[in-house]
C-alpha cells in the first residue's frame, strides 16, 4: 500500500481561505505533520493574509481562482516543488435539478472542472517531484442526492468518478490519489444544517493520518460515515428517505 508522508512535503492547497473551513483545518495538520511549504491558493490573499500570519514562511498565498483554467498551467511553472496537491474550494448554490442553469454550471465549474484542469496542469509536476499524492475533497453526496442541492450533488458525483478514474491514470507515475468524502462539517456552509458536525481541524487530521496510511478513500466524520453505511445498506430505502426530506 502506497503512502504519502507529509514531513519534509511541498503542497498546494485550494479553497482555504476561510478561518473555519476544511482547508485552514488542512494546512494546520499538514504544518503540525512537517510540511516544509504549504501553498494556500485563494481568491483574495489579501484577505486571507490574517489568517496565517503565524505561519510564517512555511505559508505562501497564492492567487487562484479555480475557474479561470488558464491559471492552472502558469502556475504549475511557478511552482515546480509541489509534490502534494490538494483541491478543497467547493461551492454550493442550493440550485435543484430543474432549477437555475447559471448556478449549476457555476458549481461544476468550480467543483468539477476547476480539480481537472489544475491536476492536468500539475500532474507532471507530481510525477517530476518522485509520485507525490493528490487530495479530492469530495462529499458524502457524491454517492446520493441531497433534496436541498441536486446540483452540488451532481457535481460530487462526477468529482467522485473522476476520483477513481486520476487514481487509475496516475498510478504509473507512482501518485497515490486520496478521496475525502465528508458529510456536515461544522463549518459556515454548513452553519443551518441541525446535525452533529465535526471540526475542520479534526478533519484536517485525518486527512493528513489518512495519507500517512495509504488509504484511498475517506470519510472522516461520524455522520457521514452513518449516512453512508445507511445508503449502502438499502439504496432505495436511502433515496426515498432523502426524498421525503425535500
């Protein structure tokens, strides 16, 4: 089973750029874990810039807005130490199936296709860098529709496909692929869904524990691990429990 040790590691990380989220959680493990560099790539770093002060040099802002595609190949350029690559910048709208067209697109744009291009950009970078590791943080609704976000859940399930798919394109280089599939996490997206949540940087943790120990995919809350055996264990029951819910 194929690891990926953090220590001594350069990553780059997507979507961080708010105090209580997934990806601050992750760059404070990946720092606690050894990482020489980590990589935060935001929208605005100005406005991120607070959040990381303390981290000192071992902390680089990057500009990034991951539906700009033509970004991806620049950056790799710039940054030919990255050996770990991590896309964490989600968006949810709430759009139904039937619903708004411009807030579906928008949402595979940054969810779907945003991940594709930066990994198509770095993978040679990974490959150059001895394999590294690449991070999808996906959703429990990556298996199953949620009634309030048919969308996003559409979109995590094509992120989920294209999961599996990386991990069967990269192997020859030797780049272990991890999916993270979270369910509530107690963060602002999060803040009106009356569920047991975990903390983002107890799921930090465990992403970072889940490299060190070759796993391959994740589910690293309580909740959404309960969903999820649920789902498993009768999928038309599941689906017609999340439909009454809508």
């Amino acid at each position: 089973m194929k690891t990926f040790q953090p220590l001594d590691s350069v990553a780059l990380i997507t979507g961080a750029g708010r105090k209580n989220g997934i990806g601050k959680g992750t760059v404070d493990a990946l720092l606690a874990a050894g990482a020489a560099r980590v990589y935060v790539a935001v929208r605005d770093p100005q406005a991120a810039r607070p959040i990381y002060a303390a981290a000192g040099a071992r902390v680089r802002l990057i500009d990034l807005d991951v539906t700009q595609v033509g970004r991806a190949a620049s950056l790799a350029r710039e940054l030919g130490d990255v050996n770990l690559l991590i896309h964490n910048a989600g968006l949810f709208t709430g759009a139904t199936a039937l619903g708004d067209e411009a807030d579906q697109r928008r949402e595979f744009e940054v969810n779907v296709f945003g991940p594709l291009a930066l990994t198509r950009a770095f993978a040679p970078i990974l490959a150059q860098n001895g394999g590294g590791a690449l991070v999808l943080i996906n959703s429990v609704a990556s298996h199953f529709s949620f009634p309030l976000g048919a969308s996003y859940s559409a979109s995590k399930a094509a992120l989920h496909s294209f999961t599996q798919a990386l991990r069967r394109e990269l192997a020859a280089q030797g780049t272990r692929v991890l999916g993270v599939y979270p369910g509530p996490i107690d963060t602002d997206m999060a803040e009106k869904i009356d569920m047991p949540k975990t903390s983002p940087a107890e799921v930090g943790r465990r992403i970072v524990a889940a490299l060190q120990a070759g796993e391959e995919d994740l589910t690293p809350d309580a909740t959404g691990a309960e969903m999820l055996a649920t789902f498993r264990r009768d999928p038309k029951a599941f689906e017609r429990y999340l439909a009454s819910m809508g």
